[in-house]
C-alpha cells in the first residue's frame, strides 16, 4: 500500500472515530481495529509520524467506542506502550507523550505490567 493510501485511510479513520456518533460505525468492528493498530505498532518506529496516527486512533477508538468494555489485547497494547515508553529515542517523545495521555485518560497503567520486551 503506498504512502498516500495509508494517509488517507488514517485520516478516514480518524474522521470516523473523532466523536461517538460516527464511531459507532465501528460497533463490532473495534477488535478488526484493534490488530490492525498493533500490527502497525510491531513495524513502525520512533520519528515515523504514521506510528503516531496510529496511536491516536487508539486513542479515539478507547475514547468514543466500547472498546473499554471488553479491552480486546489490551495486553498486546500495553506491550507496545512499554516498548515506546522506554524507548531512548527522542524522537519518541510524541508518542510517549500521548501514552501517557491515554494511561491518564483511560486508566490503563503499563507499570503494573511485567512484560518481557
């Protein structure tokens, strides 16, 4: 998939998953989302602004969808935060920054969580 599709699909999604009335276009699909977020996190890497988008569809699909209800691989999900969280690259900052945002936001806390990275 070149870059411009992958933009443009990010950005749909974002437009969708921005407020709890589009959103529930996702009803039944969020776990779909889901693995194709942590997918996308295994491959991308500090800097890459598509990892970022990533991230922030995560974040709108915890915030506007029932994803809270039943946490589909929210332990996949918090491997990956822990691997950002600790990742020394300050071009990680960004997304350190938004983890963080998501542990206040949503109450997901990855200390408590030992994981082998």
């Amino acid at each position: 998939m070149n870059e411009w599709r992958v933009s443009s699909t990010l950005k749909f999604a974002t437009d969708i998953l921005s407020t709890k009335w589009t959103a529930i276009l996702f009803t039944g699909a969020d776990g779909r989302l889901v693995d194709l977020v942590i997918a996308a996190l295994s491959q991308l890497n500090a800097g890459d602004n598509t990892r970022t988008d990533y991230l922030r569809i995560l974040q709108l699909l915890m915030r506007n969808t029932g994803y809270l209800q039943h946490m589909y691989r929210v332990d996949d999900v918090c491997r990956h935060f822990v691997r950002i969280l600790l990742d020394p690259d300050l071009q990680a900052n960004t997304d350190q920054q938004l983890i963080r945002e998501m542990n206040r936001e949503f109450g997901i806390s990855v200390e408590n969580r030992p994981y082998a990275l």
